[in-house]
C-alpha cells in the first residue's frame, strides 16, 4: 500500500499581488511504499522541502493530488501516523528538553504514564538524559538536532519525515543518525528523508527521486545508482552552481 | 568612522522599511488630523484642541516610535548575531550602540517633520473662535481636511501601484511619500506665523524622544526584548504625565510674543547631558564587562 | 483537550521563563502603591478614596490588557513566522486548542495578576465595608417617551410656514426637517435620558421606585444641579416610608443622603403595593434641578466591598479573556508588527468609542465627514460593548454592588463565548497562514 501518494502536484508560490514568483514544483508524481526509506535528492531550490510541506498538509497543491495513508494529508488520522524532523530544529528556547519532549507527547495525545516512558526512553537513545532539565536555549547546534529527532519519534509514528536530518551534526553523530533511520525502517517505520548530498542516500534509502526545477529528473532503486544517475545528479547541481570564483579573483 | 557612519546609514534604512514605523507614523497623522477637524466637543477652544492633539501625537508617538525602534534594531542585530561581524570590523561595542542611536535618531527626523508638518495643517482647519488670541489666523477647514486625509490615503496608494507595477519596496516609499504630502500641504496658502506657532512649541517634545531612544538603545544592548521595552515604556510612562502637563500646557498655550524660544532652549539644555551620560555610562560599562 | 492543556502549560511556561508574568505582576502592583502619590481626588476621605480606587484598579487593568495583548499578538505571531507553530500543526491536535490554550494561558496570568492587585485594594480599603444595590426609579420607558416627543415634533411640523409660530421655534424645526428619522429618535432618546425636573423653593417632588424592606440601611443619592452652578447650596428633606434624611450641603454635587426612621411618615404604602414614593421639599432658596433618569438612585445595602471584589475580579478577568483572545486571533492570521499596531489600534478605539459618542451630540451631525465618522465610531462602540460596557472598577469606587447577573453574564459571554469564537476564527485563519507566509 503506498503510505504517500503525489499525482501531477504542481505549486507556484505567489506574492501580495498574486503574480507568481517562484514555481516551486511542477507536475510531480511520487509514490512511497511501507517500509521504504524513500531519498528525496536535489540541489538547493530544487522543492525538495515543498514537497515535504505538501505532504505534511502545511501548503496545499494548485494542481494535482496529494495523500497520506490514503487520507487528505491535513486530517487528524493521517497526522497521528506522522512524525517530522525540520530542517532546522525550531525548539522553544524556554523549555527544557524533557518538557519539549513531553508536550509533543501531549499533543500526539499520549498518556502521561507512556509519554514520560516513551520521553526517558528517547533521552536515553539521543544520548541527552544528563542535560534533559537544562532550557534547550543553551544547547548546541548538534544536541538541539538531537532533541529535535527525539521530539519527532515520540508518537511511535509509521511514517517518518526528516527534512535534511543530518545537517549541522559531527561525522560521528551523522552516522549515528544514519543507523538510526535504517533500524527504524527495519522495525517497520516507512521513511521519507531529503538530502543535497548524494552519499547520505546511498548509505541509508532504498528508493530515492532526484528532483531540479521542481521536476523529477530521474529516480530509481539504491542499487540503481550507477553512473547515469550521479550523472544526472551532478548535472541538477552543476546548473545551480552560485559562485563565480574565477571572474572575481581576475577582477 | 567608516564603519559607524554605515551602522548610521543602515539603521535608518532598515527603520524606513519597517511596517512599524509606518503604522506609527499614520496613527499619528489620523490623530492629528481627525481631532483638529471633528468636532466632537461643541464647546471649548478648538484650535487649542487641534495644537494638543498634534502635539501629544509628536509626543506620545515619538516616545513609541523611539523606544520600539531602538530596541528592535539593536535586538535584532544581537539575536541574528550580526552584531558579531559588525564588532569584527573594529567598531567597539558601545560605538556601535552610538551608531544605532544616531540612526534610528535619523529616522526619527522623518517621523517628526512629517507629523509637524501635518499637524500645522490640521491647526489650519480648526483655527475658528479664537482667532484674535492665534494673531487673526483664517481658518481653512475644508481643504485642510483634503489634504490631512491625503496625506494619510495618497501615500499608501500611490506606494501600492508602484510596488505592484515598479516592485518598489512598499513601507520605504509609503513613508517617504507621506512626509513628501505633508510638506507640500504646507503650501497651500502658506502662513509662516502657524508654522511658527505649532512648529516650534513641537521643537521641544524632540528631547524627551531622543533621550529615551539612548536609554532604550543601552537598555536592549544589556537586556532581552521584552525587559527593554518593558522598562522603557515604564520610565516613560511615568513621565509622560509631567512631560504631558509641563510640555503641552506650556508650549500649546497662545503665545502673544510669538514661540517659546527661551523654553525650548531650556528643554534642550536639560536633555542633552542626560542623553550624553546615558551613553558615556554605557561605554564605561561595556569597557569594565571587556566587551570591547 | 490534552493538547489544549499542553499549549496552555507551554504559554504558562513562557510568561513565566521569559520574566514577562513578573514583570507585568511588578508593573501593576507599582502602579497601585504609586497611585496615592498621583491622585487625592476632591480632598474629602471619600472623594480621595473614590478616585485612587478608580486609577489603581482601572491602571492595572490597563496595563494587564495592554501588556497580553501586546505579548498574545507577538508570541503567535513569531511562532508562525518562525515555522514553531508547524510543528504543532503537523501532530494530530486540532487547530482550535493551539489557539484556545494560548488564550486560557494569557488570560489566567492576566488574572492572576489582577487577582493580587484586588488582594492588595481590599486590604488597604477594608474587606467589610458595605455596598449598596442601586434602585432606579420606576419612570416611563425612555423609547416610550422619545416616541411621544417624535409624535408632538410631527405634530407641530405644520407650524413650520405659519407667520404665527414664534421666531424661535420655527428656528428650531426648519434645522430638524432634512434630520433622518433615525437621527431624531436617537436624539429624543437622549434628550428623554437628559431631560431635567424642576423643584422650586418650598415645592415638593415625588417620584416612585420598587417597594423596599423599610430595614436600615437605605440611603438615596441624588445630583442636584441649579441653573448656571453644579454646586449651589442644597437644602431639605427626603421621605420614604417611614424612613426619612434631611440634607444640607453646598459643598458636593453628588450626595448621598441616608435614610433613618424619623417622626416624619410620608407615601406611606400597603405591604401589597409594588412601589414606593420617595418625597423631596426643597427648603433651599433656589430652584434646584436633576435629571431623574441619571442623578436619581435609591441604594439599598447589600453585601461587603470584599465580595464585590471578587465579582469585579471576574468581570475583569472576562474582560481580559476577550482582549487577549482578540490579540490570539490577529496574531494567527497577521504578521507580527501588523497584528501588534492593530491591536492596539482596536483597543484604543474600543475603549474610546463610547466617550466620544457620548460627547457628540447628535445636532452637531452638519456634514457628510461628521455623519460617516460617527457612523464608524457606533459601529466600534457596537462591536466592542462586551468589553468596554462593563465598568466594575467605577462600581466599586462609587460603593455600588457589582451586580452577579451581569457578572455571570460577563463570565458566559467574555470569558468563553467570544473566546471560543476567536479560537475558531484562529483556528481557520492558521489554516491559510502558512501559505501566505511563503
């Protein structure tokens, strides 16, 4: 059963006047089955993270279709199967990580007695027990990625989303992060994740779609990924290529 | 003083395209022109009530406009840590709180002339009654109010077409425009003695801006947004009646022998070292934290 | 219901983490010890009290209501802009409790903070002072009377071209006959509230109210005007039942006038009449004069200062709750400046609204900008009479029960109602805002 279904979407965002100024995505069709771990792969601007608002329910398509666990994906039964990683982690400064932790459990609707289970169980695994009464304000990059990942698996959710999951971590805890999506894909969980790097999904997705100009520009199985792939990666990012380093060392 | 001359620069254009500033700047125009052109009261002076309705909008606006924009712009560079590659170009920390006083000071100018200039328009509409104790003014009601409710619609307007037909960034145009209407409303059958009469009495509400915008500036380089502005609206709301009584009933009363001058020259003298300590206490205090 | 605690536990935490409950606690309470220092009223113990409980309550709740406003408009505004409200979003709590929990959490540290302002007043002031039920006097009904002046104006409009009508008059209905109808009643009805009863030297009054217990405890306050001085010399008896005062003052132009059980028996009534008459001999060497409608009041006593504060709490508290949900709701659908202005803007005008309207009479309607402005500032004073038409703090400065029906009244609509209501605009208003965020 496919857990996402995308059919010809297509967003152009406008400005105060209606005209449009970016078309963000441009009759794009994608399918995600259970169990996957589905890379979503593209240069900056590409609409890698419109696709992932579209499929939160966060923007709604101009043209096509979108669904979730064949639901609208805005409706309360498809987002208690969600969980999301953003691409930055937006974490009330205020609160410590227990409490963060805790009022995503509560509005995942939770019972105190698992949330707070669930919560010591998701301090533990992000390595973050020893700082988890200290306000996240005072954290670093790294240990608010960490709270943020947590913060997204504490509704046991069946499909995963993570916007950029390893951006702003250390080697080490990058490949941490690495393993954790394979065991979680393991245990059953669907997992949608984006990335502009090409190596992070052929270590961790077993599908992906490289998309450009909010086109899909080829996608295929890891296994697929050969030479004609990279290539067609490399070409996306070689067209959005934003420095000019030689005429402004000769100027 | 490169680089604090950019800081003053950039400042007052970032305030210039702040929606705030805007906003504050046409409650105060609808302020000054709507209390000196209805006639709510049937009995009264409402001429004088035209001068204190322009002047407590000068006043109590610039006081808003002041602190809401000093600490803004000045938590706004510490929370986006632009501040950190400022003070990397060789400014010290206290110059660059310097600078963002003089700029948003700058900004101010803009806000002021345009609120003065349309509240003499607006004491030109309700000049009526009183005219002998005004020197004979003719009151000019009619086209007063066509050009108070012009200089508030006319600029909003006109700066909607050209963004939505030039992309002229909105809130800059809108608030450029809305001091270029109200100027020009001054021409309209100009009389230099209301000039004089509103003008100069609202010369003296400027102090008591420019001293809580340095307090607020030093005030939101120490501490979060909300403490800053808290404290700084209480200070001033604690003055406010004093500057209030003392300001308006002084400088709105007609004045036989013209402007106020030698009153206006005392509220200077009295503010400028009050804004000069406020600004030497903060650069000692960032030079003992060593965060020079 | 659990995320709608959770986003008011989160909001809780912020008001508090974030020191703005403290310093919004701090703020008002300095308010309240500073009020002294600001204000003595007309130099009697009373007039002194009346006003500083007037300014320090009525400061306090300013500065709560501005303050949550003010933070309630920015802090969901940020959220949105800053993407956090998303992840609210993306889990499976409704749109309505990320907003209504906002709304509870500013309005319970509203209260809060409004509850030890009110702790502080009923010490300084006296828990067990007594407070009196106003009575009105039982007259015609204003719309009934301004109907019968409608009909004589209509009456005597024919006069308007005969030679005969006095030069006056004809003044008077040649400036009235191009006045919408709608105008004219308005005008009649407030010329009925306004309208002035004369008592000559030596001359008695009467005037009916609802029968009462004839208990102690009864008193009658009165607004004696003469005709070009509030505040001439005032002399005479009242009677009511067998209670009677006499009242000789020229110091104050509202007095209050116990009555006690005297010799004197006057509108005496049967135990199964439904009102009373109240008598007035003026022995006073002018002529005095009152408007029955509003310097009129019979005030019966009723229960303490202490319990009428607690009602002035929630009428208060309710009040707040619709503010700061108002300020919610415009931070759910507008940038964070914008919705910060507008609010403020709104209570403004809100609150100034029935001042103004009050002020204008309605002769002054000349011209088309008057006509169109007053007809905008109505339709605000329409708008905002929830809050702005409650006035508990004037109540309890005047020693008046704060009466439980409206309290109640305040509580049902204010502090839920309307919020609820606002929640679900926000709720659909978030809905769209993310998508005119990009």
């Amino acid at each position: 059963m496919a857990v996402v279904e995308l059919q010809g979407v297509s967003k152009t965002f406008r400005d105060f006047w209606l005209r449009p100024t970016v078309k963000a995505l441009d009759g794009l069709d994608l399918s995600i089955e259970s169990g996957e771990i589905f890379g979503l792969l593209g240069p900056n601007g590409s609409g890698k993270s419109t696709t992932i608002k579209l499929i939160l329910g966060l923007l709604s398509p101009d043209a096509g279709k979108v669904a979730l666990f064949s639901r609208p994906p805005g409706s309360a039964a498809a987002r208690k199967r969600l969980g999301y990683l953003p691409e930055l982690s937006y974490l009330h400064s205020f609160m410590t990580a227990r409490e963060t932790l805790l009022y995503y459990a509560g509005l995942c609707g939770l019972d105190r007695a698992t949330a707070r289970e669930r919560t010591r169980q998701l301090l533990e695994m992000t390595r973050l027990s020893d700082v988890a009464d200290r306000q996240v304000g005072g954290f670093s990059k790294g240990m608010a990625r960490r709270v943020a990942l947590a913060s997204s698996l504490i509704g046991k959710p069946e499909l995963l989303v993570l916007d950029e999951p390893t951006s702003g971590l250390d080697p080490v805890s990058t490949d941490e992060v690495k393993t954790l999506v394979k065991e979680l894909a393991k245990s059953g969980m669907t997992i949608l994740m984006t990335s502009h790097l090409l190596a992070d999904a052929q270590d961790v997705c077993t599908r992906f779609m490289i998309l450009n100009n909010g086109r899909s520009v080829a996608q295929g199985a890891v296994a697929d990924l050969d030479g004609s792939l990279q290539d067609c990666f490399l070409a996306a990012v070689a067209e959005r290529r934003a420095f000019s380093v030689a005429s402004f060392l000769k100027a | 003083m490169g680089a604090f001359f950019s800081i003053v620069r950039a400042t007052a254009l970032e305030i210039s395209c702040d929606a705030f500033a805007m906003l504050l700047t046409l409650a105060a125009l609808a302020l000054s022109t709507f209390a000196g052109a209805l006639h709510y009261h049937q009995f009264g002076d409402p001429t004088r009530m035209a001068r204190e309705a322009g002047l407590s909008a000068i006043l109590a606006g610039g006081l808003v406009f002041a602190i809401i924009a000093s600490v803004r712009t000045v938590r706004r560079e510490i929370e986006s840590h632009t501040i950190d590659m400022a003070l990397a170009h060789s400014i010290s920390r206290s110059a660059f709180i310097c600078a963002k006083f003089a700029g948003v000071a700058l900004a101010y100018v803009v806000f002021f002339l345009t609120v003065c200039a349309n509240s003499i328009t607006a004491v030109r509409g309700a000049a009526i009654g009183a005219q002998e104790a005004y020197g004979g003014l003719a009151r000019v009601w009619g086209p007063s109010l066509a050009l108070g409710v012009a200089t508030i619609v006319m600029p909003v307007v006109l700066a909607a077409a050209a963004n939505r037909f030039f992309r002229i960034r909105f809130v800059r145009c809108a608030t450029l425009l809305m001091l270029a209407f109200a100027l020009a409303s001054l021409a309209y059958r100009v009389d230099w003695r209301l000039a004089v009469l509103q003008g100069a009495p609202a010369l003296a509400l400027v102090p008591s801006a420019v001293f809580f915008m340095a307090f607020a500036c030093v005030l939101a380089g120490r501490l979060r947004a909300n403490a800053a502005t808290g404290i700084s609206f209480a200070a001033a709301a604690f003055s406010l009646p004093v500057l209030g009584a003392h300001y308006l009933a002084d400088a709105a009363a007609p004045q036989a022998g013209g402007a106020p001058w030698g009153f206006i020259a005392l509220t200077y003298a009295a503010a400028s070292p009050l804004v000069v300590a406020v600004l030497v206490v903060n650069g000692r205090l960032n030079t003992k934290d060593g965060a020079d | 219901m659990r995320a709608f605690f959770e986003i008011f536990r989160l909001e809780m935490r912020r008001l508090w983490r974030r020191r703005t409950a403290q310093l919004l606690a701090l703020a008002a309470l300095a308010w309240i010890f500073c009020v002294p220092w600001l204000a003595n009223g007309d130099g009697t113990l009373d007039g002194v009290r009346h006003v500083q409980l007037l300014l320090s309550l009525g400061g306090a709740f300013t500065i709560c209501c501005v303050s949550l406003a003010a933070s309630g408009a920015l802090s969901f505004a940020a959220e949105r802009e800053e993407f956090r409200l998303a992840l609210a979003r993306v889990r499976p709590a409704p749109r309505f409790a990320l907003a209504a929990g906002r709304m509870a959490a500013l309005s319970a540290a509203g209260a809060g903070v409004l509850a030890l302002c009110a702790c502080f007043v009923v010490a300084k002031y006296g828990a067990g002072r007594p407070c009196s039920r106003v009575i009105d006097p039982v007259m015609e009904p204003v719309a009934a009377e301004a109907d019968r002046m409608y009909a004589h104006y209509l009456s005597l409009l024919p006069k308007l071209d005969d030679p005969a009508t006095p030069e006056e008059l004809r003044g008077v209905l040649a400036s009235l006959t191009n006045t919408p109808k709608a105008v004219l009643s308005r005008m009649f009805m407030q010329r009925a509230r306004d309208r002035f009863e004369s008592i000559g030297p030596g001359a008695t009054a009467r005037w009916t109210f609802p029968a009462q217990d004839a208990g102690e405890g009864l008193a009658v306050r009165i607004r004696f005007s003469s005709d070009f001085n509030m505040r001439d010399e005032v002399r005479g008896v009242f009677a009511f039942g067998d209670l009677s005062g006499s009242v000789s003052n020229i110091t104050k132009s509202i007095l209050k006038v116990p009555l006690a059980r005297g010799a004197k028996a006057a509108g005496a009534v049967a135990p199964a009449q439904a009102v009373q008459t109240l008598e007035f001999a003026n022995s006073s060497p002018n002529t005095l004069m009152l408007r029955p409608r509003k310097d009129l009041k019979l005030l019966a006593a009723a229960d303490s200062f202490a319990w009428n504060m607690v009602r002035a709490w929630l009428q208060l508290s309710a009040m707040l709750a619709t503010v700061c949900a108002f300020a919610v709701f415009l931070g759910s659908c507008l940038g964070r400046t914008v919705a910060v202005f507008t609010c403020g803007v709104m209570l403004f005008t809100g609150a100034a609204s029935s001042d103004i309207i009050e002020s204008y009479p309605d002769q002054l309607e000349e011209n088309r900008v008057d006509r169109i402005s007053l007809a905008v500032t109505r339709a605000v004073e329409f708008v905002c009479r929830p809050v702005f038409s409650l006035h508990p703090v004037a109540a309890l400065a005047d020693d008046e029960c704060v009466a439980p029906a409206e309290t109640l009244q305040a509580v049902a609509i204010d502090a839920f109602a309307i919020p609820a209501l606002l929640a679900l605009l926000s709720a659909l208003a978030m809905a769209y805002a993310h998508e005119s965020a990009k």
